[in-house]
C-alpha cells in the first residue's frame, strides 16, 4: 500500500469439484495518482465465479500479463435460467497479476465456445502504479474504461447454492445473463464488535458502501398542508371573532346603545277596569294608625259622607277607645286627626269622623245581596303600613259564617259574620278597606283572613299569621250601612235576637236549645220571640229560611244578618220529630 487507502479486489472462495478451471486476469487500476481514486471495486464474487476460481485441479499458465486457458475437455453445463442484465459479470482466480485482461464469461454450453489461441488471448495491458491490496475496501475507486459495467443487484435474502458451471471461454461482446434478481432485502447493521455481513456493491445504487438502494425522495401532498392552513385560518379567525363578540357583549357594542320605546300615547282607562276603578275610589280611601293602652296599629278606613265620616273595623280602633290616638292619612298624603263616634264588637264595626278637611270625597255603596260568585271584585287597603295598595280577584263565596276576635277570652269580642269570601289578596293592614265591584261601588268591607296552618279567622289580630292565602272574608255593605247608621245616628248598634240560649258545647249537627241559660235562668225568655213561637228546652233547629246550620255558631251568624223585626222560618227537631216555626226578630242593644 502507498498511501494507506488499500486496493480492492475479489475475495476467494472454495472452487466447486470440477476438472480444471479457467483463470482470468485482473484489470489493472488507472492512473489515479496517490489519492487512490483509480481503484476499481468490484461487486462481491457471485457463487459459480466463486466456484470456479477455487478449483484445485485448473491449469493456470501465466505469461508476461497474459493467462491462457488450457486445452481440456470440458463437461456440459447444466442448463440454467436465464435473466438479461445490463452489465456483464467478471470471473477472477486468486493469485493472477493485476494486470491481466478480463474475459467475459457466459452460461453458453462449453461445447459450443470456440478455442482461443493463445495469440489472441496475450495483449499488452497498462500496469498499475502500486501494488494491489487484497484488503481494500469500497467505495474507494471508480470502474476502469476496460471494465464491463457490473451487473446491479439489490441487496437480497440470501440465496441457497446451485450447482456450480465451469468457466467457458466465450466469443469477444458475449454479455452473459444474470440469474433472477431476489427480492430487497433492507441492510442489516453490524454486529457489535465485527464488521457488516458481505453484500453485493451497486456503483449506480444510491445506497451508502454499496449496501443498497436509498428509496426515492418522496414528494410531500399539498393537500395536507392546504387542509392544516384551513384549520389554522379558522382557528385564529374563531379566536378574533369569539373576543370581538366578548367584547361587543360586555360594553354593549361599539356604538351608543338608544332602546325602542312606545311614546305617550292614552293614559286613560275604562272605568270598569281594574285601573279605573282604582283611579276612582283610591281618594276616597284613607290608612288609620292607631295608638293606645300600651299597643298600635294600622288599619284602612273609606270615607261615607262630606262631613268626614270613616268607616273601619272595630279591632282596628279598640286600642284608642278610651284615651287614645287616631291619625287618618288620605291617598294625597294629607293627614287629620280622627275620633271614634261608635263601634260594635259583634259586628266588628266602627265609624270615626275627621274635622276641618274639605273636599273629602265619599265611595258609593253597593247592595251585596245581588252579589253572586265569580263576580270580579277590588280590594284597596294598606297591608303591612303599605298604602293605597290595590289587588283584585273574584267572590269566590256567599254567606260563609265567620267568627273572628274573642282574644279577651269572655267571648264578649267574639263577631259574628255572614260573610262574602274573596280570593283578592287580602292582609294584616287591609282591614276596614273597601272591596269594590265591576262599577266601583263598595259591597263589603275587608275584616278576616284565614291563615295557613291556624284556626283564626282575625285579620292580623293573632301573631305568627303569614299573610293571605286567598281565603279573605268581608262583611257585606247591606249589614254595614245599618250598623254605621245607627253608630253615626246614636252610638249604639241593636242586634237582633231570637230570646233563646243556646248549647254551645253541642256536638250534633245543629244548633241545641239549653236546658238552663246563664246563671241558672231560663234557657228560653219568657215573652221572647222564641217563646212566643213555641220553642222548647233542648229543640235542635236545624234550618234557617231553609239554610242548613250545623252548630251554635252558625244559628247567631243567621240571626245577625237580618234587622231587628224581620221574621224568620226555623226547622227543628224535637223527640224525632221535625217541626217548622215562625217568629220574629226581637233587639237588644250591642256592646
């Protein structure tokens, strides 16, 4: 070696058992300098060149850089498939110079190659500038212009021997075929601590050290990066969007915001509407705020006349009875201070009257007995010390029997009512107001409601009453105007009586007549109505004008909704048997 970069040449293998072998000289490097580029690799040695080359028994005759092939029969060789490759294969024997010419060889029948005189084999060759190197590896060097192009194989898996084929001599531009090319096979790595396995060299592959072919550069599709940029657009223009959307959003928008709105128009309303009605009687309604004997509250009152004559209820007003204080405020705003000129504790009923006030303005009164459920009724009051509050419904009942009151516990307090049931919302503060009809006129006033989970039927008068439940009661005008008429006129209210003392504690459907009355006196007055119509110790009336009364209570409700003088029709039972009575209505005076 020169330089270090060694020479290639064919490696040796073991020759196939034939009589003699042919050697065929090696072309010698060109002039490449001592950069060694004129090195000529060639492709590792196919298996019947190998074969051939190995054969003990061939007759080698060399001459100056000539090699002739000995005259020796020859067996036929085998007949083989065969493949056309682009380059002829070179056949080498170890121990034959460099500088020998190369012979084509090719898998014709040796019978048919014609002999080759010693003459024509014998040509002069140029010589190599160093020796060659048994050790040298590709890919130093580039083929000779006097090499035949090598034939090109892909790396393969390996391929099981075949029957070895002598060499022939064969006529000059025979290009010998090439057994079929294997499959590729990828390039195995070396083994840790040696060197890679022997591999067929291709000068034309693209393969590093003549391992194998690189594959072809693969062009990119457009589609993809098309398909990324139009996700990539729309991401960033939904981002732009959503926060411009944000924006608009929370600062609403990018320009001064004006909202549509109806103009003036009609303020007036239809004097049968909720409205007008309202608009009507809301002058003519007043809130009272009531002090005295250690307690206050707050009521609703309607003025009756010009002269400043107010109509509530009495347990709006009893706080003040003897030494207290009455503020009236109108729906103006205006304030004047009050005096009660009557009250009834039955019918739980009071007037009080304001002084020096002009331009009071007077509700109309209805008649209650023509009204019939399902009518739409308006109730104005000041619930909780709201005033002027309005709230409407319907009649949702007639002649519900009502007691409210008896917190005294003598029963001296106790009111009974027939009254009309609305499911207006009605509550603590709406007491004494008004409740209106279609045409804005009053036929009750405002006095009970029955709570939720309670028993009592007063309007705010028991603590821990949630408010309305749509159960409200008034007492109806017809018995109110009486009752404000003979307070205004004489103080007093008569109520109407039958002279009889009831069993209170009766639990039979019915109203009982006691044996005894109080104090040991006669359950029924002698000379009284009811003694005059024939009634009898321990009588169960049972109707009134025809109405069912199923206890005591509801007998007194009955009586009480008529004046005094007025007859009636009772139904009772006495020893099993019904009986039907006719009296008339005595008065007593009311407390």
């Amino acid at each position: 070696m020169n330089d270090g970069k060694p020479n290639w040449w064919s490696r040796p293998s073991t020759a196939p058992e034939t009589p003699e072998a042919a050697r065929i000289p090696s072309p010698p490097p060109t002039d490449g300098g001592d950069d060694g580029d004129g090195d000529f690799p060639l492709p590792a040695p196919q298996p019947q060149v190998e074969a051939a080359a190995a054969s003990a028994e061939a007759e080698t005759v060399v001459e100056t850089g000539t090699a002739e092939i000995a005259d020796a029969p020859r067996p036929a060789a085998p007949e083989q498939e065969t493949v056309p490759a682009p380059a002829p294969a070179v056949l080498l024997t170890k121990g034959e110079p460099a500088d020998a010419p190369v012979t084509p060889v090719t898998d014709a029948p040796v019978a048919d190659a014609p002999q080759v005189a010693p003459e024509a084999v014998a040509q002069p060759a140029p010589q190599p500038l160093h020796a060659p190197d048994e050790y040298r590896t590709p890919p130093y060097g580039e083929p000779g212009p006097w090499a035949p192009a090598p034939p090109v194989q892909h790396p393969a898996a390996s391929v099981p021997p075949q029957a070895p084929v002598p060499p022939q001599a064969q006529p000059q531009g025979h290009v010998p075929p090439v057994p079929p090319q294997q499959a590729a096979v990828p390039p195995v790595p070396p083994q840790q601590g040696g060197t890679a396995p022997w591999m067929q060299y291709d000068p034309w592959g693209g393969a590093v050290g003549g391992i194998g072919v690189a594959p072809a550069p693969v062009k990119k599709s457009r589609k993809g990066l098309a398909l990324a940029g139009a996700l990539v657009f729309a991401l960033v223009t939904g981002v732009i969007g959503g926060g411009i959307g944000a924006y608009v959003e929370r600062n609403g928008g990018l320009t001064t915001v004006e909202l549509p709105q109806a103009d003036g128009g009609d303020t007036d309303r239809a004097p049968e509407s909720v409205a007008g009605i309202a608009a009507a009687a809301l002058p003519g309604v007043v809130t009272l705020h009531v002090s005295g004997g250690g307690s206050s509250g707050t009521g609703t009152g309607f003025v009756l006349d010009t002269k400043g004559h107010i109509l509530t209820n009495n347990h709006v007003v009893d706080a003040a009875e003897s030494s207290g204080d009455i503020t009236v405020t109108f729906s103006s705003g205006e304030t004047a201070r009050a005096k009660i000129v009557g009250k009834d504790t039955g019918y739980d009923l009071a007037v009080v009257q304001v002084t020096g006030v002009s331009g009071l303005k007077a509700l109309p009164l209805g008649n209650s007995d023509n009204v019939r459920v399902g009518d739409p009724v308006v109730a104005i009051g000041a619930p909780f010390d709201l005033s002027n509050t309005v709230t409407s419904g319907i009649i949702s009942a007639k002649e519900r029997p009502i007691t409210a009151g008896g917190e005294k516990g003598d029963g001296t307090d106790i009111s009974y009512v027939d009254a009309l049931q609305t499911d207006a919302p009605i509550n603590p503060g709406n007491s004494g107001g008004p409740l209106l009809d279609s045409k804005g006129r009053v036929i009750g006033i405002n006095s009970a409601i029955r709570a939720a989970g309670g028993s009592g039927d007063g309007d705010g008068g028991s603590a821990g009453q949630p408010g309305s439940i749509g159960l409200g009661f008034a007492i109806p005008i017809n018995q109110g105007k009486r009752v404000a008429e003979e307070l205004i006129n004489t103080g007093k209210a008569t109520h109407p009586v039958i002279g009889v003392s009831l069993d209170m504690q009766f639990n039979g459907d019915g109203a009982r007549v006691g044996e005894k009355g109080k104090d040991g006196a006669a359950s029924v007055t002698p000379g009284g109505p009811a003694a005059a119509a024939g009634l009898r110790p321990g009588d169960v009336i049972t109707k009134v004008d025809g109405q069912r009364v199923h206890n005591g209570e509801e007998l007194i409700v009955k009586i009480r909704a008529h004046r005094p003088g007025d007859k009636l029709r009772l139904t009772l039972t006495r020893d099993g048997k019904e009986l039907t009575k006719t009296l008339t209505l005595g008065s007593s005076q009311g407390t």
